[in-house]
C-alpha cells in the first residue's frame, strides 16, 4: 500500500469551520427551547446579493461568551430577481449578464429577509439587533464608488421589511443602546473609529476606495476571525484572508509591533478578480448547466466530493487538464494603468501611489478568456465524464489560492507570524481545503503550516455580526478578536487614544 493512499486518509487535516446551530435549553420532558430565545444575544442579519446567490443568513451571537451561532440561512439564486419593468433603469448586472434594477434589487433583498425571519420565528422589529447589507455585484460598474447606488437598494429593501434605520448605523452612545446590550457594551470607555477585529480600512490618497468590493473584503477578514475563534488557530495580526465567491475579494494585514501606540493594523493588500467564476465557466461546458447562468453549484452543490478511488489512471490527464486551464488564468499584482481586473473595478494606480498591493485573478483580459474554459470543460466531460471534471475543479481551484499566496510571499506580505484564512464556495469545498494546505506545506513558509491556515464557511455573515459587535463596543477582553497573533487584548490601547 502506497504511502501517498495512506497520507491521503491519516495525514494532517485542515482546520475547517462550519457553522454550529445555537444551543438550545430543556424545559421538561422533549421541550427543546433556543438558547437565544432564553439569554441574551446579539442577533444581526447579514443581507448579501452576490453574483450568484442572495442570502440573508441570521446569527446569534451568546452575549456571555462571544460565541457567534448561525439561526436560518434563507438562499435565493440571483439570476432568478424578476426582470426590469419598463419604466425602471437597469443599474448593474450580474456577471452572467442579469439585469438589475434598484427595484428588483429592493423587492428581492425584501423578501429574502421578510423569508429567514419568518422561518426562524424571529420579529424584524423586536427581535433583530443589526443589519449588515453587502454585494459582489460589481461587474457592470464603472468605478469602485458606484457601489454606493447598490448598497442604497439593500438598504430600501431591508426599510421596507420593516429593519428600523437605527439598526443599520453605530449607535451615538451607550445610551442609544437597547437595554440587554447596555450591560455588555464598552461604548461607555471606547470609540469606534471605523477599525473592525483590530483593522484599519485602506484609503487612498484621494480618500476613495481602492476596490468596489472592498466592503466584502472586510467582512470577509472578520469573518474568517470570528470564525477561527472555533479553532486552534490565532488567526490575529498579521492575516490574510480570502474570499473565493464568484468574485474574489479579501484583504491582507501587516504586522504591529508589541511596543505601538496604536494597536490597529493596516491594511497592505486587498484581492480582487474572479474567483468562483472560473469553475463555474469549467462546468458551463459539460452541458450539465444552463450555458449562460449555470453555475458549478448547480452541480456539486456546497459540498462537493472528491472524485473517488478510480481516479489514478487519469492523474497525468487532470494534472494536463490543471495546467491547461490556468494557461488562461492570470493572476498577479493589478498593473496601476488598469480600471478594471476580473471585471472588478479598481483605482489600481491610487492604490499603488498609496502602497497597497492589489491581488488580481483574472481570465484572459477582464473574463473575456472564459470560453476557452468552457471548451476545456466540454472535453474533459466527455472524456471521461463528472469525475474527472470534478478533480480538477478543486485542484484548479487550489492552484489559483497557491498562485496568490505566492504574490503575496514575493511581496514579502507572509511572516512567518501570519495566518491565511479562506472562505466562499470556491476555497472551502471537496478537496480545495487538504491541496491547498498541501501546496502551503511544500513552500515552507510556516513551521507548523497547519497552525496558520483555517478555512471558514459563512464568512460574510460571520464578518457581519463581527461587524455589528464592533459597532456596538460588544467585545471579550478574555477571548480578544484584535490585536496581534499571541498578544494581549488592546483594549487597554483603545481606551487611551479615546481619551
């Protein structure tokens, strides 16, 4: 027996975090009651219309240990938004070219959150805490800023569910704060100054973001925190994180020194491109898909398998297939003459000026590459059917997170105090997890690779109820989400610039 079939199944895994349900309490004989219908919680909903899905997905978070718990997660798919009335202007699209409209956008954002409250027995007036709106749409845009038109229909669609506007912004003090969050908020001894989990967002020098999704970025970062916080993994100060949705997004943080005033980190790096749209064009091939909106979940699903034992015979034709594929995909730092990268509007050349490094995925120039994926796809399927297809999905998929952590060590943006986090459909599923801590092993960055990687489902909605903590001064000194990878808490740092 083979040493490399053992490794296969013995090895060291990945740490990978999926989202628990919250506890619940016995009240007599079969009587099961939700713990945060009982204690207090801090409950938000995390509003996301991305490319490919819109979610409103609720957490809880345990106000008396810091545990976060996802309560519903209501999926819709966003090509199925209704289509533009006459009298409405199209605003945007989706990457498969659906067209968007402040309205449509508005009634389905409505719906969706009107549908996971209702699902979980929860009141949007009573019973909700915060909302966090966030999009990947982004690919119809012209320029990063435009994607405040977008966020403006998220927030009429969760106004006209009934969300109170006061539920979408900080509060002005402590006293601005409902009764059961006064007791575990430090709004009283720190200021929020814009910094979530311990990060101070990039602005250029022109005080415009660099990216369109740069907001995604961020809950993206505090999420995969958050959700590390399940984990062995310290995943603080130095990080960097990535979200492989359709779009990709992230950021990546340097390092503070234990001696500084202030103890935010920077943000050095922020990743943009396609993501989970390269498998996605993979599978529009197979014929398996409708050719224009299928995706690859339409297929696999959120849990994609592994191809199987039968797979041996073919390893030189998926290795081939692998090397093929990313012939067309393009990844490096976003040259600074360029407005857009995967589609992704940027202000790559503020960003240079600036010093933040833009991580780019792109095929071909801006997508246009794609059909040479889908004819990859089309031969591969009828080769040698699903399986295959599948491996080298996930090992595409792989070598693309590899390809980006190895413009990030060239950069010198990985000491060996980092942590790299992953998240969204195209990092986290099948295989993705063990290859990539395969490929961070073999490049010897980290004496112990495992330590120092983690892989976090729901990351966005995670990052939004991180978000509405920071917001609200909801923090646990005991068990701190900012600071740096094996220090202290940085409360004690907060107080005294506040003053």
């Amino acid at each position: 027996m083979c040493a490399g079939f053992l490794k296969r199944f013995f090895g060291t895994k990945p740490h990978i975090v999926y989202s628990p349900p919250p506890p619940s309490i016995s009240h007599g004989a079969g009587m099961q009651i939700p713990e945060y219908k009982n204690k207090p919680y801090f409950i938000v909903a995390s509003v996301e219309m991305g490319n490919t899905t819109t979610k409103c997905i609720l957490t809880g978070t345990s106000l008396e240990t810091g545990a976060c718990y996802v309560i519903n997660k209501t999926v819709s798919m966003s090509r199925d938004v209704r289509p533009p009335k006459p009298d409405e202007e199209v605003f945007g699209e989706t990457l498969d070219g659906t067209r968007l409209t402040r309205e449509s956008v508005t009634e389905l954002v409505r719906d969706t959150l009107l549908q996971c409250h209702r699902e979980a027995k929860l009141n949007i007036k009573t019973d909700l805490d915060f909302v966090v709106r966030s999009t990947g749409v982004v690919a119809a845009m012209e320029s990063p800023d435009q994607i405040g038109d977008f966020v403006i229909a998220l927030a009429n669609g969760c106004l006209d569910a009934g969300v109170p506007p006061r539920k979408m912004t900080p509060p002005m003090s402590i006293d601005n704060l409902p009764p059961k969050l006064k007791s575990h908020s430090f709004a009283d001894r720190l200021v929020f100054t814009g910094a979530v989990a311990g990060v101070v967002p990039p602005v250029g020098s022109t005080g415009v973001e660099m990216v369109a999704n740069e907001m995604e970025g961020e809950l993206a970062m505090a999420g995969i925190k958050e959700g590390a916080k399940w984990t062995p993994v310290d995943f603080r100060n130095p990080c960097i994180s990535l979200d492989f949705g359709t779009t990709l997004d992230g950021r990546i943080t340097g390092d503070v020194h234990h001696d500084a005033e202030n103890p935010f980190a920077k943000t050095i790096g922020n990743f943009c491109g396609l993501a989970g749209a390269i498998p996605d064009a993979i599978v529009r091939g197979t014929g398996l898909v409708e050719k224009r909106t299928g995706t690859a979940l339409d297929v696999f699903g959120e849990g994609m398998v592994s191809g199987g034992f039968s797979l041996g015979r073919h390893q030189k034709a998926i290795a081939e297939y692998v090397d093929l594929c990313h012939e067309h995909i393009d990844i490096r730092i976003v040259p600074s003459d360029r407005k857009r990268f995967g589609r992704v509007p940027v202000y790559a050349d503020i960003a240079e000026k600036s010093g933040v490094a833009l991580v780019g995925c792109d095929c071909g120039i801006n997508g246009d590459g794609t059909d040479n994926l889908k004819k990859i796809g089309a031969e591969i399927y009828e080769k040698y059917k699903l399986s295959v297809v599948t491996e080298v999905v996930d090992r595409v998929c792989a070598k693309m997170a590899l390809r980006m952590i190895d413009v990030c060590i060239d950069r010198k943006m990985v000491p060996d105090n980092a942590s790299i986090g992953f998240t969204g459909r195209a990092a986290i599923s099948g295989k993705k997890p063990e290859l990539i801590l395969e490929g961070i092993t073999e490049r010897e960055i980290f004496s112990d690779p495992v330590d120092h990687l983690v892989f976090v489902d729901d990351g966005l909605a995670r990052g939004a109820a991180l978000m509405g903590r920071c917001m609200n001064s909801l923090g646990k000194p005991r068990n701190p989400l900012g600071g740096v990878r094996g220090g202290p808490c940085i409360m004690s740092k907060r107080m005294k610039i506040g003053r």
